[in-house]
C-alpha cells in the first residue's frame, strides 16, 4: 500500500476485485481519466492509489482477490484484531497472508459481511 498516515481501527481502504489483468488495466484507466487518480502497480494483477481519499486497490489475482468490494480497516496489531474478530463471533474467510507492504486476513462479522484487516508489520 501507498505511504500515509494509518490510524488504527479506523476504514482504510477499499479493494475492487477484478477478473484479469486487461479488466486491471480498463479499470485504472477509467479512474485515472475520469477522476484524476494516480495509480502504483505491484505486477500485472494489482495497484494501488491514495488519490481516491481512502486508499484504494484494484486485484485482479485469482488467490487472493474478493468476490465484491472489500473494506480493508487498519490494525497496529493483526494478531490481538484477529483473536477479538473470533472471540466476538466472527469468521476467518481468508486467515493471514503477507503481500507487499505488510498482512492481512479476512472475515465475515456474524450477519455476513466481508471485510478485511490489514497491518504494515
């Protein structure tokens, strides 16, 4: 992820899932058309901008990407977020994996929602 100020647990980016790599590329163009976003690639399968307000991904890799927009909050300490999600009801979909820039995991809180929690250690 983009640097910037991260406060913890607090929204902090919002990830689109996408099918492939050329829809990536329709998709960032159109952003940077229309709103003027800037955009850092991490390969063929990812980006990334803050110059959406909330940072923003687009994921177009098949192992990890969402099945719909996913709402990334910010934690100084994955492990403790994680073992509260679980205590308070919550289900691991997805359990912690690295990517470039720190880790992250994601869950579905007790009426189903998917949602993410990612640190930069």
């Amino acid at each position: 992820l983009m640097h910037r100020p991260h406060h913890p647990n607090q929204i902090d980016y919002i990830e689109f899932p996408l099918s492939n790599p050329d829809q990536l590329a329709r998709t960032e163009s159109f952003f940077t058309d229309v709103f003027g976003w800037a955009y850092k690639n991490w390969g063929e399968d990812y980006s990334d901008t803050t110059s959406s307000g909330v940072g923003s991904g687009l994921n177009a890799d098949s192992q990890h990407r969402p099945g719909q927009p996913l709402v990334v909050i910010y934690s100084d300490d994955l492990t403790a977020a994680r073992a509260r999600i679980v205590a308070a009801g919550g289900t691991i979909t997805c359990d912690i994996f690295a990517f470039p820039g720190g880790q992250r995991f994601h869950f579905r809180e007790p009426s189903g929602i998917e949602l993410a929690v990612w640190a930069d250690q």
